[in-house]
C-alpha cells in the first residue's frame, strides 16, 4: 500500500515528498491503520525501519492547530533522541504548511525559557520523562487536552527509573487519550507494566530478526592496549565516509581521538563527560558532517537516526546482546548497506558466540594486513 491508500491527508504526502519519502516501510504500513483508528499500540521493529514516522504522521493527522492546547506528549530517554523526534516534528510541520507549534522539554536546559514557552501553549511537546513530570506537577505542562502519548524506547523507560515519571503522566492525561510504545527489542518484565497501562494494547510488529539483515558483522582480536591504534589501521583501510565508534570509557575516547586526529580525520566527541552544548556541537558537526567520525557511549545508541552511518566500530564490546543490536542500528538504515566491527580481546570473543546465539547473526573474524581488511577462519 502507498501513503495516500493507507489513509495519509494531502498535506503529509506533500510533506514526505519534500523529504523523499515516498514509500511506507513494513511497520509504517502496519501501524498506520490502527493509530489512525486510536488504538493503543506498541510498535516493535528493527532499527532504522521508520518508526518515528509510522507515529508522527497519525498524530499529527489528529492535531487540531487551531486548538490552542498540548494534544500530544512524546517521551524519549534521551535528550539527544528527543531532540531528534523534535526535528522531525518541526520538519514535518514546516513541510505540510501547518502552523503546528513544538516545544522540547528536557532538563539541564534554562526552566524559565521553557516556562515562557508553555505559555504560548504548544499542540506537541517532546521531552524527557523528569523534565515532562516536573513541569506538569508544576502545572505548567497542561495535559487534560492531550489525544495521545508516545513512550519511544519503550523498553528503556518502563524501567525502574523511569516508571514513575510515566505512569504520573499517564495517570495524569484523560483517559480516552491515545498510548503508543515504540521500541526495537523487548523486555519480558514490562508485560506486566503494560496490561495496567494499556489493557487493550495491540502488538504491531514487524521483520522476523531483531536485527537489520542490511548490516554485515565482523570482528577483529587483539590486545586491549592495542584497540586505539586498531581502530587507526581499521580507518586506513576502510575509509569510512562516515563512522560512530563505541567506547565505555572516557580515556579510550581520548586515545581514539588521538589516534584518528593524527590521520587528519575529525571527529566529534559525545561522551558522557561534556556538558549539553558541547553534545549537541558534536551532534550537529557529525549531521552536517563537518566530521566523519562521532565517539560515544551506549547513551547514544539509543534510537539515534543519522544519515549516512556507514560504519559502526565496538572498541570496547558490550556485555549484552540487546546493547549490541542498538549500536549497530546506527548504520544499515532505511535501506542502505552498513558494516558493524567489533574490537575483542581473546577473552571478549566469548560475546561473540552469545551475539550470535541470541540476535539470530552472523559475525565474521576479520585481519589486518598491508593496510587491507580481509575475512579469516577462526
């Protein structure tokens, strides 16, 4: 089915050409029908397969923007992601024509300017779940005129921290507004959490791996003293237009820099240590793509939608799968081809066998030699 059959206004269609999209992806073409109706819904797909938009466009199709009210919440665990949806809600309005008014909710930010922007009273705001509850508990964030409510990375913010700050929203908005989850991977121990919130919750899903099948795995051994200078012969070698790499600690980010600086390759650091205007300098220096490469924590990973990734290295390795399958999500997306390279030390290799195991992949070993990349037995 096309946009227009699967119920999309003129407006929007307009809108998705101006951004070349033209095509629904699997989950768009599955969800949209039953947002469209008011279901409670929770859509779970692979990374980069469109589920944003698969819940953007039936929001906005409901929005009333003569209304002056907040009609719709999205929560995001992370300020990064949720200044990402908010981007593509202002794209979207700005695209249509509609004078849709958003407003971005997240702390470490000046409250005063979010309290003077409450007043104008925004149709959509997009927020973090402490940021979104203490403003509403303020009662500044008005929420009796809300239609719908977006929990995106579902699976991270029905967690323990982050539960309470939901259901106090959910609690708070009437009781016909419309609940939407979203996530790539699930959590068994939120079935429970979701039949009290969403009793009539329909599972709308999508692909029959967790995994994007456009994204190729490999693996690299070596010494952990030797990873920064790997990840430097690895650049050489491969030329990767444009590559996140994955880091635990912030001394390997130093060391990587370092190492790839030498090279004259920028790179924008997002570790966890810089304050919020440096993240979003390196956010958006890596977007604009001033730098090919962008170093980060697992904070990172987390629903992120950048053009282009190419490339997806693990210089330190996760312990769990799930963790593994949000990193690579960053590349293979909405379509294109993307490389995943893990750095492991001989005791690490183990992971590789449960990545394996549990996300249904395959992950080949790779060697480095006279500054090629090739394919090795184990």
């Amino acid at each position: 089915m096309n946009f227009t059959e699967l119920g999309v206004p003129a407006d929007l269609l307009a809108a998705l050409a101006r951004q070349h999209v033209t095509v629904p992806t699997a989950i768009q073409e599955a969800a949209l029908p039953i947002l469209l109706a008011g279901q409670d819904a929770y859509l779970h797909a692979e990374t980069g397969t469109g589920k944003t938009l698969a819940y953007l466009l039936p929001i906005f199709c409901a929005l009333d923007d003569g209304l002056a009210a907040t009609q719709s919440v999205i929560v995001a665990p992370t300020h990064e992601l949720a200044i990402q949806i908010q981007r593509q809600c202002c794209d979207l309005a700005q695209n249509a024509g509609r004078p849709v008014r958003t407003l971005l909710l997240i702390g470490g930010t000046a409250l005063d300017r979010q309290l003077d922007k409450l007043k104008k009273k925004p149709h959509l705001v997009v927020g973090s779940p402490g940021r979104i509850r203490e403003l509403m508990e303020m009662g500044k964030l008005k929420v009796q005129h809300l239609k719908s409510i977006v929990i995106d990375e579902a699976d991270r913010l029905l967690g323990i921290e982050s539960l309470s700050d939901i259901s106090a929203l959910v609690q708070a908005a009437p009781s016909t507004r419309q609940l939407i989850f979203a996530s790539a991977t699930e959590e068994a121990g939120n079935a429970a959490t979701l039949a009290r919130l969403a009793p009539t919750l329909t599972l709308v899903q999508t692909g029959t791996s967790a995994v994007n099948a456009d994204i190729e795995h490999f693996y690299v051994v070596c010494e952990e003293r030797e990873k920064s200078e790997m990840i430097r012969k690895l650049f050489h070698a491969l030329r990767p237009p444009r590559a996140m790499v994955f880091v635990h600690r912030n001394d390997s980010a130093t060391q990587i820099a370092s190492k790839l600086t030498d090279q004259k390759i920028p790179v924008a650091d997002l570790t966890a240590t810089l304050n919020k205007l440096d993240r979003k300098r390196a956010m958006d220096d890596f977007r604009s793509g001033a730098v090919r490469v962008l170093l980060a924590s697992d904070i990172a990973a987390r629903g992120l939608d950048i053009k282009g990734v190419t490339h997806v290295f693990n210089l330190d390795v996760p312990t769990l799968s799930k963790a593994y399958l949000h990193r690579v999500g960053r590349t293979g997306r909405a379509g294109e081809r993307g490389t995943a390279i893990s750095l492991l030390t001989e005791a690490e290799v183990r992971l590789i066998g449960r990545y394996q195991e549990e996300l249904g992949i395959l992950i080949e070993r790779v060697r480095v030699r006279d500054g090629q990349v090739f394919v090795t037995k184990k």
